[in-house]
C-alpha cells in the first residue's frame, strides 16, 4: 500500500537554538537545589563566609591534615555528576543516565577544574551512544541472560566512555573553559562585559537565553566562584531590574489593559522571579529593547565597579533569589546594580512610551500569543496578562491551530486506536466530567483515521507530528505518560476558559457546556452521549471508552476470561512480557501469531507504558486482520521489569473488533487512576479479585 509523505515545515535557526537551550536548561534546572545547597555552604562555612568551619569550608588543618571540607567536593565531583546523570537520562532513561554520569567521572579527574560542560557533553553522549549498542542486539538475547548482557555492557561501555572523557574529552573541554575564562577576564579588565547586555537582552525575549546562561556563563561563573569566593557572571542574565524598569514604565505612561495588568506583572517578575511576564510588553512596543539593554548595562557596569557578584545562580530570577545567593562582601553592590538597572530601564523606557504611539489594550493579547509562539508552548503566567489561557497559547503546547470557540470535540489518537488511546481517553473524560463538562466529547481514534474536526488532539509525544497534517486546525497536546500526564489538568483548565467564555454566545442554557458545578450525565443520559459520540470520526475506534456495556460485550463470550489473568507472570523483559500477554490472547483463539509480531512492532515505534506501572501492549492499526474476537489479558510482575527505562508490574495485553474491548479498559482506567484501587491490586490473592476490580464482561 503505498504511502503518503507529507513535508515537514522547514525549521528557523532561532527554533534551533532554543531547543538547544531547552536541552542545556533541562540538565541544570533539575539540579539547581543542588547549586543552591552548594551557594548556601560556601557562603557560610569558607574562611571568608559568614560562619567559618575549617571542617566545613575547607581550609586550615585538623590533627596535621588538610581540610577537604564539603565545598571543593560538591564543586568537583558532585554538581557535574549530576548534570551528567541528568543528561543521560534524558536521553535513555536511567540506564542513559548511569552510563553518562560513568563517563562524566573520566572528565572531572581527567580536567582536576570543575567539569560542567564536560558534564553536559558526556552525560548525553553516554545516553545516546548505549541508546544505540543496545538496539544492536535488542530482541535478540537469549530468556535469563539478559540482566547479564545488560550490566556488562553497561558496563564496559561506561568504563570506555571514561577513558575517553579523560584523554580525549577533558583536554578539549579544559581549552575551551581556559579561553573562555580569559575572554570574560578581558572584557572585565577593558570595561567591556556591559556590552554583554547587547545580546543577552534581546535573547532573553526570543527564549534564546538559555543557551547562554546554562551553556556558559553558568558553568563558568561557578568555576570563578571557586576561585574567588563570587561571580558577577551569574547577574548577567538573571538580574531583575531591567523588566522591573518596563513594567513600572508602563505603570505610569501605558494605556488600557497593559497599564492595568502591568503592577501584578511587576510583582511575579520582581519578587516571583518569572522574567517572561515583561516579554509580550516589549514584543508590543519592540524599541523598549532599549530600555532593557541599557537598564542591563547599567547593572552589570554597577557590579564589575563595586566588585561584587553572586556565590552560586540565583534560580528564578527573584530578588530573594538574588539575595540569597549574594556574597557576603557584595550586598551593596548589588543592591545597587538592581536599582540602578530598574532605574534607567524605566527612564528610556518612558521616554519610548510617551513618544510613540500604539493601542497597548489591542495588542498585549496578541503580543502574548506571540510570546507563547515563539516560547513553543502555553506560557504558566500568560493568563495574568490577558485573563485568559487559550488560543494561541494552548497551541503553544504543540498546536498548530488557534482556539476560535469553545471546546466540544477531543479526540486522543494513537497508531492502532484500540489501546493506549482508548485509556488515555478514559482517564481524560473522567477528569473533565468531574470538573463539570459532561457535554465535552473525548474519544479515541487512530491517526489513520483522524478528520479536521476536532477541537484539541492529544498523543503519544513521538506521534505528534503524525498527527498535525491530518489536524491542522485543532489545538494539539503531546503527552509521555498517559494515565497521569500534567497536561490533562492543562486541557481541563482550557476546556473551562474556553466554555465559560463561550457560554453567553451560545443559544439557550442548554447550548454551552456545563458550569463548574455542575452535575455530571449518567444513566440513559450519558449512553446517548457515549452514542452520539461514537459517530464522530471516520474510524470505530473512535467511539468512547466508557460507551454501555451492552454495547461493548462480544457475542462469542468474555472479553476478560479468568485464564486471562495471571498473578505471577515468568517474564522478565520487556520483550518476553510482551510474547507473554500475547499468548494468552492466542490461547483464547483471539488472535493468529502474525498478531504477537505486530504488538512488538508496535512497541518499536512507540512505547505502550502507561504510567503508574502499566503497560498495555497491543498491535498495530495494519494487524487488525490478525484479530478474531475481542480479548483482554492481565499479567501481574510483583518485582516488576524493566520497560524502557520504566518500572511495569502490570501488563495488559490487548485485542479488540469493534470496540468491544473498551469498557473493560475503561474499567483498567479507573483502576489505575485510584491509589486505593492499584494496591489492592497488588496484594490480591486470587483471578477473581482482579476480575472484581476490573468488572469482567460477559455475553
């Protein structure tokens, strides 16, 4: 059959280095407790700290020895071990982030400085590079070796990787910090480094600070942090008073809605630390990039006068941030470069203010959406600005569409629409009945079969872009866990905002979703809905998961057949747990063998794991022909295995005609969204309590 290949829209430069950013950021942000530890300890306990402990700081001798201390340790081994970790992990989980941190300790004892660029380039290497051995060999390891193939190789490529991160790597890396560090000390020694302001101002508006501020000017002011007890480094980026200066500029000179939502902004940026509350007012006026500049400049110029600096980053940007972190000897310096910094920031902003002129109540929605478009998804403090949370910003999670009315139709797709989309389904509707839209339609499909009718689509985070061409119009949602995702509670809050805004456009009180506290359908009431909704799409899959039983039972028999359910699974791989499941569907006659292959070619593609220890694995949307009645098979592992990196103790083997399947996943659903429900679960004794717990289907 053949295929159509639809052209992926070509990526701009500035995409790819935010999302080189992102990368950088989410190994450091993860870890900044720990910088923030280390700030506090050096702070305190060093010779020249608030309370100096030789034992603690580091220095002088106790009974004839040196001092090691607990700063030059965390410094060195801990904080890039860490990072290291994180960024293997992110790559391959934890088995990714084992292997990284292995290949970061070859880099911190080959440099002898701490090695934070080294952790972040070892620590992703480590994870994509084991990522890659074992695919060579996945699926093809004999039962009961493969704990054995898995340490070793582990192993073995951990123990290389630190070799060459101590001769190849570490000379590399420490070149590059040297001349780094020789750079910044040029342009502090010529007056130079407030011209740094020039691009970290603007970068910080188009989301492209990250690269910089965790890519280099973190690691490095750590390292000249340890040297000498402080880095201006770390206020380069992070000090708050150049966004201050905007949004008190606005306070007095602005207009209409961005005047009035200008002094909470002011709030959460200066004492809440979140800086991107003051991008969408530049993006509407652009010039007040000068004001940000030149308040930027000002501070940092404050600062290299003064001598003063931070002893660790100061995350978020808050003042509290800032002077939580602040050296001893560099309070007034600081303080001042803040102050001065808001300072000029408001007098050249005023002056732009009051000599253009623009409709500030028209655009800072747009100028929002902007922001929210070019972050590349919904920005958490948007709605102070503009009292609202959709459009373009709940597109900003992946969408390609904007938001034009309420929402009444959610589809969840995933490749073969029987399994992971129907539960996703039924934990999402649940979420939303029980905020009061029974009315909403959630159900499931495959992405063969999506139409341009949707509201909102929902998928597996490797299926997106799958989805988008055949969506363009509707508000797309990526997710990696599906029974438990935060962006479920994301798409409730935009199917609240989005309702409650659309109710008075619509006729009648019966036209809208239901309030807040409203009551939800059921009975008759709720099957005519389950109903109704089960024509929407092209596809039989996308009828919902919670449709009447009578409606989902086979003609043949059960769906869930007590020699279905196995307490005591013999498998210990993901692959093995996989074959498994699918011969006790084989057994039941539900499927032929050709089946089993599509359910492991299904897992290649995209990973059935569920969250809260679940896997459903099922076959692909071309394997339906392999399928001869609908069957549910429940295996439980009590010391759990491993499944990409995930922890599964329940794996439910799923096949399924005509939606017959649905309510007992349903059921699945509910279990696993319940604490109460999972543990008994767990401890259960005998078939009949997980047939009890799941509600088995009769004919």
């Amino acid at each position: 059959m053949a295929t159509e290949t639809v052209a992926k829209p070509r990526t701009s430069a500035r995409v790819h280095v935010q999302k080189f950013g992102t990368f950088l950021s989410g190994m450091i942000m993860p870890n900044i407790g720990a910088f923030i530890a280390w700030g506090i300890i050096t702070a305190l306990f060093i010779e020249k700290g608030w309370l100096p402990v030789p034992q603690l700081g580091g220095f002088g001798e106790t009974g004839g020895k040196p001092n090691i201390g607990l700063v030059g340790p965390m410094i060195t081994y801990l904080l890039p071990l860490l990072i290291g970790y994180t960024g293997g992990k992110m790559v391959y989980d934890v088995r990714g982030g084992v292997v990284g941190a292995i290949g970061t300790m070859g880099v911190i004892v080959g440099a002898g400085i701490p090695m934070f660029i080294g952790a972040m380039i070892m620590g992703p290497l480590g994870g994509w590079t084991m990522k890659k051995i074992d695919s060579i060999w996945d699926g093809k390891i004999r039962p009961g070796f493969e704990m054995l193939v898995n340490n070793f190789s582990a192993g073995i490529w951990g123990a290389l990787l630190a070799l060459l991160g101590f001769y190849g790597i570490s000379p590399v890396v420490t070149a590059f910090s040297e001349a780094a560090g020789n750079f910044v000390k040029f342009l502090v020694s010529n007056g130079l480094l407030p011209l740094t302001s020039i691009f970290i101002e603007p970068a910080k508006v188009l989301f492209l600070n990250n690269a910089i501020n965790h890519g280099v000017l973190t690691p490095l002011g750590v390292q000249q942090s340890l040297e000498q007890g402080k880095s201006i480094l770390f206020l380069l980026e992070a000090n708050p008073g150049p966004g201050l200066g905007i949004l008190l500029a606005y306070m007095f000179f602005g207009r209409g809605a961005a005047k009035a939502s200008a002094p909470g902004a002011a709030i959460i940026q200066f004492l809440g630390g979140i800086h991107e509350i003051y991008f969408p007012y530049v993006l509407m006026r652009p010039l007040l990039i000068l004001g940000a500049i030149a308040g930027g400049m000002t501070g940092i110029a404050t600062l290299a006068i003064t001598n003063s600096g931070l002893v660790a980053p100061a995350a978020p940007g808050s003042i509290f941030a800032v002077l939580a972190q602040t050296s001893r000897d560099s309070y007034f310096g600081v303080i001042l470069s803040v102050v001065l910094a808001a300072t000029v920031s408001f007098l050249v902003s005023s002056v732009i203010l009051r000599t253009t002129k623009h409709s500030d109540e028209v655009d800072l929605g747009d100028a929002t959406s902007r922001m929210e478009a070019m972050k590349g998804k919904k920005s958490s403090v948007a709605s102070t600005l503009t009292g609202a949370g959709t459009g373009a910003g709940a597109a900003g999670q992946g969408g390609v569409g904007v938001l034009a009315g309420p929402v009444r139709n959610i589809v969840f797709a995933c490749d073969a629409g029987m399994g992971s989309s129907a539960m996703g389904a039924s934990v999402l509707r649940n979420k939303i009945k029980a905020a009061g839209f029974p009315d909403v339609k959630v159900t499931n499909a495959s992405i063969a079969n999506l139409t341009d009718t949707y509201d909102v689509v929902i998928t597996h985070q490797d299926l997106t872009e799958r989805a988008k061409p055949a969506t363009s119009s509707a508000v797309h949602y990526s997710v990696d866990n599906f029974m438990s995702s935060p962006r479920y509670d994301e798409i409730v809050e935009l199917v609240r905002e989005s309702n409650t805004e659309g109710a008075a456009a619509t006729e009648g009180p019966d036209a809208g979703a239901g309030t807040p506290g409203g009551a939800s359908a059921s009975g008759p009431a709720m099957a005519a809905g389950a109903a109704t909704a089960a024509t929407h799409g092209a596809h039989a899959a996308n009828a919902p998961v919670d449709a009447a039983p009578a409606a989902t039972a086979p003609a043949g028999g059960e769906v869930l057949a007590r020699e279905s359910v196995v307490l005591n699974g013999s498998a210990t791989t993901r692959d093995a747990a996989i074959d498994e499941a699918g011969r006790l569907l084989l057994a039941r006659g539900a499927v032929d063998e050709g089946y089993i292959a599509a359910m492991h070619e299904r897992e290649a593609s995209v990973s059935t794991y569920m969250g809260s220890f679940l896997a459903i694995p099922h076959g692909t949307n071309a394997a339906k022909d392999h399928i001869r009645k609908s069957a549910v098979s429940v295996i439980r592992y009590p010391e759990g295995i491993d499944w990409n990196g995930k922890e599964v103790k329940f794996v439910v083997g799923v096949a399924g005609i005509n939606n017959e399947h649905l309510h007992i996943l349903s059921s699945i659903a509910k279990v696993f969204t319940n604490k109460e429900q999972v543990a008994r679960l767990e401890a259960a004794t005998s078939e009949d309590e997980v047939l009890e717990l799941f509600g088995k289907v009769n004919a």
